[in-house]
C-alpha cells in the first residue's frame, strides 16, 4: 500500500490553517455583494441557455418540416414516373415522360 507524500500528513504544510481563510473570504463576498452579481449572472446565462435550446428545436423542428415536404415530393414523382412508365413502356416512355415533365411545369 501506498503512503501519501510526507508534506500532506503534516500540520501546516500549506502555510497555515486555510479554514479561517476561507470563512474570512466568503464573509467579504457576501458584505460586498459579489454573490448577488454572482446570482444575476448565473441567472443569465440560464435564461441565454434556455433561449438557445428553444432556437435549437425550432431549427430541429424546421429541419424535420423540409425533410417531409422534401420526401412528399419525391414520393409524388416517383408514383407519376412509375404510372407513366406502367402506360408507357418501351421507347415512348421517354417521350411520355418529356410531355409529363413540360404539360405539369407548374406544378
């Protein structure tokens, strides 16, 4: 088994007892009310997190929005291409499909 390093194990070794220290430190905080700027800033950024995870799922949801329309359209032309084809097998289909494309232009 292992043992700490000595300078650990002694009393003091960090140049005296911080605990006093510390409670002096956080006793001037509190008095000059550098935790409540502490708190408002914290608070901030919550809110300016909370506002970007909005816009991150409004960007989500946009994005899922155009993947189906997207989709919708594919899925439409390739049902037309597929009957067209059905109707028209062979060499005309190409001249069938030439007539489709340019008649539905508009939509």
């Amino acid at each position: 088994m292992c043992s700490p390093p000595a300078k650990t194990l002694q009393a003091g070794a960090s140049g005296g007892d911080t605990v006093p220290k510390t409670r002096n430190r956080a006793r001037r905080l509190l008095q000059s009310g550098a935790v409540n700027a502490g708190r408002v800033a914290i608070m901030g950024a919550m809110q300016q997190d909370t506002e970007e995870r909005f816009k991150t799922g409004l960007q989500v949801i946009g994005i899922l929005g155009l993947l189906g329309i997207v989709s919708m359209l594919f899925h439409k032309g390739f049902v037309d291409i597929s009957v067209l084809w059905q109707q028209h097998s062979g060499a005309d289909f190409l001249a069938a499909l030439a007539r489709y494309f340019f008649k539905n232009l508009a939509g």
